[in-house]
C-alpha cells in the first residue's frame, strides 16, 4: 500500500510538478469568520490557523460567515459551493451553534434535539461522500463569569448534541467549548478582557467611536490563542492532519498566559 501511495508523488517530482496540497475548509460562524477592514481589531479564530501549516502543504481556505447557522450555510448555497470544490483527501472542519441557537430568528434557528444534529450528519455524510475528512468542533464559550468567578455556560444542549454527533458517527471531535472554558478560567475575569472585542471610547478607534463591549468576538491576541487551541486538538485527535502541522508552531504564538 505504501509503494502504491508513494509512486505518483516520486512521478510527479520527477515530472516537476508538486503535489497539491491538503485544503483545510472552515465551515462556520463569525467566531470563526474572516473579518473586514471596518471591524477590526475584531478578529476570527480562523484567520489565524494558516500560521500552524506549511501553505504548500496545508492550504486554509476560511468559509465561515458572520451570523450563519447550520441552517443559513445550506439554505444560502454555501454547503454546496463548498462541496463543489472539495477534493478527496480534503478536510472540513465545521463549528456552529452561536446562530442556531436564536429561536426567535427562524431563519437560522436549528433545534439542538432534532434539525442541529441532523445537519451536522448531512455534513459528515456529504464530506465522506466526496472522499473528505470531516472534523466537528463545539462551540466556542462566550466570555461570561457568574457571581463566584467561574465561566458560565451559554450554549446549553448545542455542545452535547455535537460531541453525540461525533460519537455516534465517529468524527474527530476538537472539544473547543471546553477548550475556550479552560482559557477562560485561566485568564479570569478581568483578564479576559484582552481576547475579546473590547474598546473604550476613550480611545477614539475609528470603528468604535463610541467604543465597544462584546463578550462573543475575539480580538486579534484572543483569535490567536484559540486558533493554537484548534492546533492542539489536530495534534490530539486529527493525526492525518496533524502529521502536516508545523514543527515549530509552538512558537506561532505565545502560551496562554
């Protein structure tokens, strides 16, 4: 099976040609998202990822958007798109929950008993049709503390429903809720602040004149630190993948504290 794989790529040297590389989908929302000029420094976590893989390896294309759901990616022509352009071999990590979870906007609510979880098979399903590896990932946390200091939990049944997803379908499972959680904790309250989008008024920022205070998107050093989280879960449970990270990505950034 190895002199089978390795013959078109010794080819392919020979012939000048380089392999193409692994393309890396992100499937999302706007933690994930690419941003525009007009909002900056806010900062989506994928945008951060291609730091950890060689591009002529690893090539990160980023299809995440700003208030898509399970739901809106289908219904807007988005997952199709996306499957047009899948090659085997390719990967697709898929990330939602913050959007189908708002029951009152039907147009990107998805039930996390019933419409969240059978999404999320369409795309493994679709995925593994067209010879791609889907990857699942929960839901990163809010920035919310309680009374006592800890992190509190904003997504309810959406984390759950994904990790029984990937059980049940057996699908790589970066777990990002509990992940972004420890970061969290880590950081505190107070110095939490620094990872999410949040500018004072006094600082005349000219896309928030009037400031800003949002516990939901990143800043470019929060971003940073849970796309090095992302990278920690392909190290641990996405070992195709893995084997094309980096070598020296635990300096890309720094450690969590």
């Amino acid at each position: 099976m190895r002199t089978r794989f390795l013959l078109p790529i010794a080819i392919l040297g020979i012939l000048g040609v380089a392999p193409r590389p692994v393309t890396l989908f992100l499937v999302g929302d706007s933690t994930m998202a690419q941003k525009l000029a007009s909002k900056r420094p806010e900062t989506g976590w994928g945008e951060a990822l291609q730091q950890y893989f060689d591009v002529d390896q690893v090539r990160v294309v980023n299809l995440a958007r700003n208030g898509r759901s399970t739901r809106s990616f289908v219904a807007e022509g988005r997952w199709d798109a996306l499957l047009a352009e899948l090659k085997p071999g390719d990967y697709v990590f898929v990330q939602f929950g913050h959007n189908d979870e708002k029951a009152e906007n039907p147009s990107v609510y998805a039930d996390a008993r019933t419409d969240y979880p059978r999404n999320l098979r369409r795309f493994v399903s679709d995925v593994r049709a067209k010879g791609g590896h889907p990857v699942l990932l929960t839901p990163v946390a809010r920035r919310r503390f309680g009374p006592d200091g800890t992190v509190q939990d904003t997504h309810g049944a959406y984390p759950d429903a994904v990790r029984a997803v990937a059980g049940s379908d057996s699908v790589p499972l970066i777990d990002m809720q509990r992940r972004s959680t420890a970061v969290l904790r880590e950081y505190g309250e107070a110095g939490s602040r620094a990872l999410f989008l949040h500018v004072d008024s006094s600082a005349r920022h000219p896309n928030y004149p009037r400031g800003v205070r949002d516990d939901t998107h990143f800043s470019p050093l929060g971003a940073a630190l849970m796309a090095r989280q992302v990278a920690e879960g392909i190290r641990e449970a996405v070992p195709g993948l893995a084997r094309h990270l980096d070598p020296r990505f635990e300096a890309a950034v720094p450690a969590s504290r």
